[in-house]
C-alpha cells in the first residue's frame, strides 16, 4: 500500500484547484485512486493528517459495563478500601477470577476518571544531606538529646536535655525541664536556652547532631521544611546532623550521658526549688569533666586528655547573638531544598508552619516549592512547572527565628541564672 507525505497530501489540495486528479498523480508519482481518495477527504473538509494509533477510550471502557458498574459501587460504599480491597471483593463475593479483572493500575486510573481517588501521592522532596564528619578534636561534633521524664521529689517530673562533645566526651549542658507529667517531653523554647547556656559556656560547635523528633524535623513530611531551631543554629555556622538510625545505635554517647547524668543529679534526691537543681547539674557536671574518672578515656577525666575543648575558641554570647547570626546562611541552607504540598479547596497550602493563598492555584491540586535566596521568595509552581506564585516567606525574618527582641535576650538569661522556680513554663 502506498503513502503518501504530509506534503504530498498539501499538494494535491493545492494542485486540485487547477487540475485534474490523472494530472495530479502523474506530477506526484502516485495512483489516480490515491489522489481521489485525499481529495474525496479534502471535500469532506477532514484534516489531511490522519489520526494514528487507537481512538481515544476512558479507562476500563473494553470491560463489560456491568465489571464497571460493580467497581464504582463497591468504591463508593466503603470509601477507606484501596484497589487491592476492591479486587479481592469482586473475587471473593461477585464470583470473578482474576484473570477477568483488570490491572490494579487501570482500576486505579478509571477511579480517579470517576472522582473517587483524590488523594494526590505526595513525591519526597529534596534537601541537603550533609556529610557527617566524624569528630576528630573537641567540639566538632556534639550529639544532643532529652532524657525521658523522671519523677523528683518536691518537683513533679523533670526531663533533662543532655548535651556531649563526641570526640573529647565533655558534658557540655544538663539543662533539666519541669514538665507536668512522665509523657511530656521538653518544647522548642527550651532547647533554644540550653543551646544559648552550652554556647556561653563552651563555644559554638562546628555540627551539631539530633533526632528526628518533631521540636527539630517535620517528621511527618516526605518533604519536610527545616524548623525553626535548624534555621537557628544555620545562621550561627553550626551544621546540623540528623541521625539515620535510632537513636542508642547513633547517639550513643549522649543517651550514656543521661544516666550518668540521672544517677549524678536525680536519684534518691529531694529539692525544694528548681534553682537548687540546676545548682547541682551545673556542679556534678564540671565534677565530671575535671575530675571524676572516665572509662572511655583510660579513667582519666575528659578535661585532663583534652584541655582544650573548655572552649571551641569560637565565642558566643546571648548579648551580641543578632550580631553573630547570619541570614545568609539561613538563605543558603532554604535554597537547596524543594517541597511537594497539597492545595486545599480553599487555593491554600501550608509550609513551615504556616498559610499561603494562591490565586491561581486549582484547589487539590499538587504544588512544587522552592526557595529563591537572591529574591528571598518562594517559588511555586504546578505539576507542568508553569510558574503560580512568587511568595513572600513568613517567619524568616531575624527576629523571628531567634524568636526573642534582643534586650530580652540578657534579660531572660539572668531570669534563668537567678530564679528559684523553673523561669520556662510552656
């Protein structure tokens, strides 16, 4: 069979004003029947490139309407059942093999044709994967955890948030939290003063590594957006670790640190205020450090082998820390990322803990979202990357991320040093 060209079919519509079909297909080298044929079409005012392949069908549309019929009723009366549920009913109960039932993935297709699955799959988003470098001098890594709730006597219940150097083995904090019962666990706030407390004390580390509990990781997010206090430590130059493993595998020295730190300052003991608990972590701390003995280190005490992680020679204090914090580290860091979210019915979508609108947004539908660190924007854009939004991001100013003015900073510390009750109550 012969085929003609694309051109050959604009051809003969053109040459067919002024001649006939035998002259045409004598021009062009073809059969008279194949020049009628596209002039028959041509008259008929068809398009002269023809449509290939199958005509366009819906989904499930070469099975019986009956197997179709029974796949959107059994959907629709048990809402929570997958694709996987609804084949093995049309087995078990309406009496089909699977061999007559269709792909789990073209149910699934005609489902969503009929507006019965829209839940859209969220794809992981990206974000930087720091190289955990292994601490090879004091205070180039420290591991930092809560200990769970223990009761005390004449406190209620007190969490103590554990800091260690990982090379040197220095207590760098033991920061105990008044909570209100053995399920609490400390909150962002107060992470954020026993950081300030170990900064004073011993410098700023070079990395800094967590869990992912949820005051310092969006656990709940294939693509999770960095909390407050990751921003913070960003913008000070501390890189921040977030362990890949549970936590006695990968903070094994720090989760040590809390029963070392549980039998040295809690157990057996009664206090009569919170100050004279902290008194006594601070005291039992250095007591440690400089000179009770520690079996990692020989039975030496971890000051004695490494004089110099008393300090990181990389100063900090509360009074000069909106000097010492950096924006464009926080930039930076927001920069690498990208993020999937979910647009709700209403045209919005929440990131970082808060609320945008978008216009032009279609509600349920998927956006992709990154950060601009030359505009300081947030770029969305939908699944065919056609550009939605510039937004301006909330919560990224200075002042929010350190999430105190700065003449409150030296005067929450003092409040901190001399109050007799826990100063952090949330």
């Amino acid at each position: 069979m012969a085929i003609t060209t694309l051109a050959q079919r604009k051809l003969i519509e053109t040459l067919s004003k002024t001649k006939t079909s035998k002259a045409i297909a004598e021009q062009l080298g073809i059969s008279i029947w194949t020049v009628r044929k596209w002039r028959q079409k041509q008259a008929r005012n068809e398009p002269a490139l023809s449509k290939m392949g199958r005509p366009k069908t819906g989904a499930l549309s070469t099975y019986p309407l009956k197997l179709r019929k029974a796949i959107k009723r059994i959907r629709k009366k048990n809402e929570g059942w997958g694709v996987a549920s609804i084949l093995d009913e049309l087995v078990t109960k309406k009496g089909y093999t699977y061999d007559q039932l269709p792909s789990a993935s073209s149910v699934s297709r005609y489902l969503k044709s009929q507006g019965l699955i829209t839940r859209l799959y969220e794809p992981h988003g990206e974000s930087p994967k720091p190289k955990v470098t292994k601490a090879k001098s004091p205070h180039d890594l420290w591991e930092v955890d809560a200990q769970g709730a223990v009761a005390v006597k004449g406190l209620n219940y007190i969490a103590q948030i554990n800091m260690k150097d990982s090379c040197s083995l220095k207590y760098c904090m033991s920061f105990p939290i008044q909570v209100r019962h053995a399920r609490h666990q400390p909150s962002k706030i107060h992470y954020y003063w026993a950081f300030r407390l170990a900064f004073e004390e011993s410098g700023l580390p070079k990395q800094i590594q967590l869990d992912k509990d949820s005051v310092f990781y969006e656990n709940t997010s294939k693509s999770p957006y960095p909390s407050r206090i990751h921003l913070w430590l960003t913008g000070l130059g501390i890189k921040v670790n977030f362990i890949n493993l549970p936590p006695p595998l990968k903070q094994a020295k720090v989760e040590r640190s809390h029963q070392t730190m549980d039998k040295q300052t809690l157990q057996g003991q009664s206090f009569s205020c919170w100050k004279k608990l902290f008194q006594k972590s601070n005291y039992r701390r250095q007591r440690l450090n400089h000179a009770l003995p520690c079996r990692s280190l020989g039975g030496r005490p971890p000051l004695k082998v490494y004089p110099q992680a008393i300090h990181s020679d990389r100063p900090f204090e509360v009074r000069y820390e909106y000097e010492l914090f950096d924006l464009k580290k926080v930039d930076n860091l927001l920069n690498k990322y990208i993020w999937y979210r979910k647009i709700s019915k209403d045209k919005t979508f929440s990131i970082g803990g808060q609320v945008y609108y978008i216009k032009k947004a279609k509600p349920l539908s998927q956006v992709k979202i990154r950060y601009s660190k030359r505009t300081r924007l947030f770029i969305v854009r939908n699944v065919k990357e056609l550009l939605l939004a510039k937004i301006t991001p909330k919560g990224l100013s200075k002042e929010e991320i350190i999430a105190y003015a700065s003449k409150d900073l030296v005067s929450m510390k003092n409040k901190i040093k001399k109050s007799r009750d826990f100063p952090l109550k949330t």
